[in-house]
C-alpha cells in the first residue's frame, strides 16, 4: 500500500472494535488517534486512555476554531478526532487508526479519500449483549447497542475490509495479513 493510510476501525458496538484497533496498529507501528469527548469517564478513579476527557465548552471552542477532522454527537456526548494530530503522523510518513462510528468513518473517508481504510468488526447479537454484560455495563446501554445492531451492521458493505471478531488474537493476524498484502 503506498504512503500513510487512515485506518478507521469501525463496526458493531461492543465487538471489541478498540481492543482489535490497538493490537494491530502495536504490530504495524502505526500512531494512535484518540478521540476527544465530553463525556464523563466511565470510570473517574480510573479514566482509561482511550479518550481525551474535556469540557463541552473547551471542546465547543476547539470545534469553532476547525481544530477537529470529524465530530459526532451520541447520546448527548460530543466525540471528535484532532485534525493536527492525523495530519502531523500522515506528513511525517507513518500511518495511522483511528476507532468511529460509521459517521466518523464516513467524515473520515470524504476527507482523506483513498487514503482511508475502513475496517468494519462485528460479532453477533448474542456475543455483544455477552461481552457488554461481562463488563458490566449498565441494561439501557447494552439495550441500545442491541436497539443499533441491525443499521450498524448494515454499514459493512461500504468497508474496505470486514472481520468477525470470535478471537482477538486471531482477528488482528488476519486484519494484518490483509492490510500488508
């Protein structure tokens, strides 16, 4: 594949879609882009590193001054991915992966065009309400991603790759395979 390429891993929600992201953008070496939200941590002792954790008015004046690639509101959150941090990695030659809902995909593949790669992951109904519930996510969210299974799944067919995630490990040595071939 020639120059850096955006990798966006996408899909179903609760399928594993960041862990998948991170094991293979670690053994490709490409940059990770967090997304910042304003939504709260879910957990405030502990905020995990996926996400850049702001205000909604910080975030608000960052968006109003062109500072994001792509911004989405879900659930009454703000999430947005820093233009300078893609563009700073693609410059430098390195690519890089980013982890969004379709519409971030979406803004992400009319921005930087064939440099996009979209990696759609997905499990079955059952195995997302298993996962979520292992983790102990609260009923009315694991109910919503179960409410937007059928319009998420949908989005696969415009990915440029698709996965089923049954084993970690094994998704990201295929996900590898195909995107070094």
């Amino acid at each position: 594949m020639p120059g850096p390429s955006v990798f966006v891993f996408t899909g179903i929600s609760g399928a594993g879609r960041k862990t998948i992201a991170r094991k293979v953008g670690e053994a490709l070496g490409w940059i990770a882009v967090r997304s910042c939200t304003t939504r709260e941590p879910r957990n405030p002792a502990a905020p995990d590193s996926d996400y850049r954790y702001m205000s909604r008015e910080q975030f608000d004046e960052w968006d109003s001054e062109g500072k994001f690639a792509q911004t989405a509101s879900i659930s009454g959150n703000r999430y947005g991915v820093l233009r300078h941090e893609l563009e700073a990695a693609l410059s430098a030659g390195i690519s890089v992966y980013v982890v969004l809902n379709r519409e971030g995909a979406e803004a992400i593949r009319k921005q930087y065009g064939d440099r996009t790669i979209r990696i759609f992951i997905y499990v079955d109904k059952i195995t997302v309400r298993e996962r979520l519930e292992s983790k102990g996510t609260p009923f009315e969210t694991v109910q919503r991603y179960l409410d937007s299974y059928t319009d998420e799944v949908t989005y696969r067919s415009k990915c440029e790759y698709t996965f089923e995630n049954v084993n970690a490990d094994r998704t990201a040595e295929l996900i590898r395979a195909a995107v070094t071939r």
